[in-house]
C-alpha cells in the first residue's frame, strides 16, 4: 500500500509531474495530495516507469524534462496549460491576495528551468519548506537549509515570474515591499553541484524590504534582446576546450594538451591582442583573469588650429576627418594641409580618398581623349588618350613642317 512518501517519489521521480508540482509551488503536504489524487485518477494506467510503490528508474529524479515525457509535444506550450488547468496551491491563493494580475491563470512557461530543483525535492522530503504568504514564494522554514531560494526560470527569464510591470529594464518597479526578493533572487548563485543558492541566509525579519542591490542575474531582462546589455557585464574568458578529435599529431608541440595552443582566448592562456589600447602603451593584456566594463578606446588628437580629430587604427596609421565627412591619412598633401590649419590653400572636394590633388574642374575633355589640369602651375598634366597635337613629339612635327 502506497504510504505519503511513496506518494511524494512518484510526483518527483516522474519529470512532467515534478516541473508540474515545482511551478505551482506545492509544499509538502500539497505534494502528497497531487501524488495520490493523479495515481488514482489515472496515473496508475500510464505505464509510468515509477509509482507511488516503487521508484526502480531511478533516472527519472534526474531527467531534464523533454518531449519525451509529452508523447513529443511541445514542452513550454505543454507544461504551461497543465499548471495553469491544475488545482492551485498555497503559493498561487498568496500571490493572488497581493495583487489579482499574480494569479495561476497567468503562470508562464517561457523560460521554465525544466531540470530538476534538487533543493526543491530536499526540502520536500524533508518537510523544511514553506510560503510566506506576504513574499508570495516558497521559503526555508526554521529548521531548513536556510540558503534555498526556490529555481523557477532560467537567468534570461527571471521576470516571467511575476506581472510584466513589476521588472524594468532589470529594475523592481512592483510593489516596493516584494523588491528585496528581486534582489535575492538575482544575486543568488550556484554551487558546485549547479544549485542554486541565496549570496546572504533567509532572514524572515528582512523577507519584505525594497530593492537597494539588484544583481546580475536579471540583466538579461534589461531589455537588451538575448545578450542583454553586454557593456555592463564583466567580460569571462572561456575555459579550454576538448579538441583532442583534431589532432592529427598529438606528439607535435603545438597540438600538445588537446590542441590548446590553437585557443589563446581561452583562460589560462597569457596574453592577447586587444584593440583600442592605445599609443604608448601595452598592445596585450593578461586574459587569466576576468576583464572590468568594456569600454571602447580610440585615440583622439585635437588642437587649436585642427579642423577634425586624428585617430589611430589598430595598425598605428593615422587618419584625419575633411570638413566634408571624408576621412584621409594624415601624411598626405591635404592631410598635412589640415593639420596645419591653413584651411585657405586647398578647400576640400578638391582631394581624393588618398588626400591627393585631383583639382577642381576634373577631367578637361579634349580630342583623342582626357587631359588634366594642374590648377597650381597652370599646366596640363597628359594621361591616356592624348590630344596628339598638343603632344612635345606633335609641336615637333607641326614646326618641321612650319619650317619646310
């Protein structure tokens, strides 16, 4: 005869009813209720692996819920209509009295963390979990591991968890006495074993407060689409990887240690290139450690008699802005000319690309093809397709015939 703990493994030794029982937020007596009621409400016809007698597939506490588990229906859409359609529980009845928009027919499964909440079962089992009705959420009770904050959402979708108005741009705009949990929850981390666990223990006397500390779990709700504001978070090199199905020489130096020669952006690696460090000073840093706030560098130089910055390129060549827009090298003729500052010789539009000399009038049509003009000496300057006539070896002629 199935007994209340027997009950309680079923619900969480089968994936579909544990996300089920984790999103309504069941304590432990509601868990005992839910096992019994589905088991004789059909559960036992299912085929299930694990009953409220026995759990022999013991992988099914561990299983990430998938497909799998709703004859391949979709997960999200799946689990969504389910909690929603359920009987409710403590948690949900508490989260409606705070406001009628926090209610079960709300529950999003968008961003669902769909692994198991291992600290969830513990305290299950052990019956040292509980709702503070006045935070609307499932807390440790005295007896408890007073670092379990309950895994709901992965990081980028925190916020599903509450009305769409309650997190802005990663900030709490919800009812000011519910914001010290938003801080909780965005500060919390996760262990060795990947739990998710409190960065401060549950102090029921400070539970209701209002945000001062958002952390950085949340930044992904900053509105920011899937990177979230990437220039606020500290930058991690990525550890080495596993490349050893490449090597074709294993013995060779350079393929040594699963070809972590070929990541020198991984961490540990030393130093690496880094654009924008400037003249003057180191062109790589230490990637052991993790970088602070990213913040573009461009190596700007202006003076009184200068009409643009000079910047530099990641090479050190030197470029400065026309008046028209148009960025040139600064050793050239009219790069020379502008940083200077003697803007009366030469205006701009009479230079190409390179800041050479190309004239005003351009091209001077003529027969037989193109001559350009030099518009500081006056003088032709011959191309291709030459006015045969005006040519030295073409006045030689017409003067020997001039002569004769």
């Amino acid at each position: 005869m199935a007994t209340d703990t027997g009950y309680l493994n079923y619900i969480l030794s089968n994936p579909d009813l544990r996300e089920n029982a984790e999103a309504a937020g069941l304590t432990q007596a509601e868990m005992i209720v839910m096992g019994k009621t589905h088991w004789e409400g059909g559960g036992k016809n299912e085929g299930r692996l694990n009953s409220p007698d026995a759990q022999d597939f013991t992988e099914g506490y561990t299983q990430t819920l998938g497909p799998e588990h709703y004859q391949d229906r979709p997960v999200e859409e799946t689990l969504q209509a389910s909690v929603r359609a359920g009987a409710g529980s403590d948690m949900w009845g508490a989260r409606e009295a705070i406001d009628d928009a926090w209610n079960l027919g709300n529950y999003s499964a968008e961003g669902w963390n769909v692994a198991p909440d291992v600290p969830y079962k513990t305290g299950i089992l052990g019956n040292t979990i509980a709702v503070n009705e006045g935070l609307g959420q499932l807390t440790p009770t005295t007896g408890g591991n007073q670092n379990f904050i309950q895994d709901r959402y992965l990081d980028a979708s925190l916020a599903n968890d509450f009305p769409d108005e309650w997190v802005t741009n990663n900030a709490w705009t919800g009812p000011k006495n519910l914001g010290g949990y938003w801080d909780d929850l965005t500060n919390a981390t996760r262990d060795a074993s990947g739990n998710l666990v409190r960065a401060t223990p549950y102090d029921a006397s400070t539970a209701l407060r209002e945000s001062t500390n958002v952390g950085n779990r949340g930044l992904a709700n900053a509105g920011g689409g899937l990177l979230g504001n990437m220039y606020e978070a500290d930058y991690t090199p990525r550890g080495l990887l596993d490349w050893s199905d490449y090597q074709t020489d294993p013995d060779f130096v350079l393929q040594e240690n699963k070809l972590a020669n070929y990541q020198p952006w991984a961490a540990g690696m030393g130093a690496l290139p880094v654009y924008g460090a400037g003249t003057g000073t180191s062109n790589y840093v230490n990637n052991t450690t993790s970088g602070g706030t990213y913040t573009p560098v461009i190596d700007t130089t202006t003076t009184s008699t200068n009409t643009g910055n000079t910047v530099k390129d990641a090479s050190g060549k030197s470029w400065i802005m026309t008046s028209d827009g148009q960025w040139i090298p600064t050793d050239s003729e009219y790069g020379s000319i502008l940083t200077s500052g003697d803007l009366s010789k030469y205006p701009a539009g009479h230079y190409d690309s390179n800041g050479m000399w190309v004239g005003a009038e351009g091209p001077e049509v003529a027969f037989g093809g193109n001559r350009v003009i030099n518009e500081k000496t006056g003088e032709r300057v011959w191309g291709s397709g030459l006015d045969f006539a005006e040519t030295p070896l073409g006045i030689a002629i017409a003067n020997a015939n001039t002569s004769n």
